[in-house]
C-alpha cells in the first residue's frame, strides 16, 4: 500500500510509498517543485509518484 500526500500548492497526489530512502524521495520533489511544476503548469498533473529509484512518474 502507498502511503501519499495531499500538497496545499497544486491539485495533485503525492505517492510516496514506503519510508526507505526518505531523503532521496524528498531531492525529487524539490527538483519537480523547482523546476518542474513552475514550467509545465501547477495543476498539470493529477498523480506525482517518487516512490521509485531514480525516477519522478507524473500522470
């Protein structure tokens, strides 16, 4: 079971998925929030997973 967030900014679900690797999961949504987000449109995307290595899966 995927355990997610509901951000105040934007209308999208976080996936995070199981506590290992917090840190690394954190750096990916700073990198979507940073430059991400501000480029492709805030409400964009419905579904931002980061529970994956090396990878951000938006839907």
């Amino acid at each position: 079971m995927a355990k997610f967030f509901l951000p105040q900014l934007g209308d999208h679900t976080i996936e995070f998925g199981k506590p290992v690797k917090v840190e690394d999961k954190f750096k990916k949504l700073a990198v979507l929030y940073k430059e991400v987000l501000p480029t492709m449109g805030w409400d964009r995307y419905k579904r931002v997973n980061v529970e994956y290595e090396d990878q951000i899966i938006c839907e």
